[in-house]
C-alpha cells in the first residue's frame, strides 16, 4: 500500500532508489561534520509582536491609468509524477547527490520514507515520531508527504478492486497489524519471527 502498487518490479525499484538516496544524505552528512559544518535545526519560530505585525501592512500601488495590457501570470508545466512507472527513473549517484545538496534535509527524509514505503501507518510510535520531528526541524513538507500517500492509497485500491481474489491481507483497515502478521514487527520493533 505504502508504494501503491503490488508491482514487486515497481517496489523493488523504489526501494532501490530509496536506499541509494540514504546512502547520499549519509555522504553529505558526514562530509559536513568533517568540515565542522554539522547541520543544526531550524528554531521554532516565536508568536510575532504587535509591533512586528503592525511593521508587515503592506503597501499598494494604485492601480495604472495608463492603457497597457496587464502580463500574464507565467504559468509552469507540472512536473512528472515519480509515482507513474512512465517517468519513474532512478537518477545516477552524481545527480543523487546534487539533489540531496540542494534540497533541505526533511524533504530529503521525506523523499527516502516515500521510496521506502514508510508511512506512520507500518511504524512504531518512536520511530514515527523521530521521522516527523526531522520533518518539522529541517524544513520537510508534511501537506506534500501526506498527499503522497493518499494518492498512492487510490492507487493501490484501484488495483486491489481490479483483483479481488489475491488479497489475503487486510492492510487497508488494520495495516499495523497485518504488518505484524506478516513480518512479526512493524519498522521501529525489534525483528522477530513471523507468527504461524
């Protein structure tokens, strides 16, 4: 559900994408704290003064009397869904790592969960909350993370209801405990042997 696909081709190169996009931040990091550049946490912003608030109204220009046409808002094609197998592309190790300088280090995290197939749904309440404390501190998109998710979740339904008959597993009602089921632990446990 988390991929949403049962493609095991489709999973197996998230997961490939996943674990190569880890092994780039890991680079970056250890990199930076070498220099003694270690990456710290944004501050919590604080309630804004009156003062403050008062300082932000804005000031318009009246509108122009003179008889120019007004611009057109540029508009920007839509980037590629990297869910669509169309456009699913694992990038080379040096494109990895251009993206991982680029972008902040929640989105980064949040980019590895998707490929991953983590959601707060197949993990362990710590782990969970380590994973949306990273998001909160270094700039992650929770709203991007979450629609993500729930399209992938369309995705993955639309394909259980073309094949009804090959489900065994539950995992859209209770996706913690069929995760226990199945492996015997959900991502933040300790392994242990399937039961049964």
């Amino acid at each position: 559900m988390g991929f949403g696909t049962h493609d095991l081709r489709r999973i197996i190169n998230h997961i490939q994408r996943g674990i190569l996009r880890a092994m780039m931040l890991e680079r970056y990091l250890l990199a930076r704290a070498a220099q003694g550049r270690d990456i710290a946490a944004k501050p919590q912003p604080k309630p804004a003064e009156p003062d403050d608030i008062e300082g932000l109204e804005l000031q318009c220009r009246p509108p122009s009397d003179q008889g120019t046409k007004p611009r057109k808002p540029a508009t920007r094609r839509p980037l590629p869904d990297s869910d669509d197998p169309l456009h699913f592309a694992i990038p080379s190790l040096k494109e990895l790592e251009a993206q991982v300088r680029r972008r902040s280090i929640g989105r980064t995290i949040a980019e590895i969960c998707l490929d991953l197939g983590i959601s707060p749904a197949v993990c362990g309440g710590e782990i969970w909350w380590e994973i949306s404390e990273t998001f909160q501190h270094f700039d992650g998109n929770f709203s991007h993370f979450n629609e993500t998710h729930r399209n992938r979740r369309k995705a993955f339904d639309k394909e259980r209801q073309r094949q009804p008959q090959t489900w065994t597993y539950d995992l859209w009602d209770k996706p913690r405990d069929a995760m226990r089921d199945m492996l015997g632990y959900v991502i933040g446990e300790p392994a242990t042997a399937p039961s049964g």
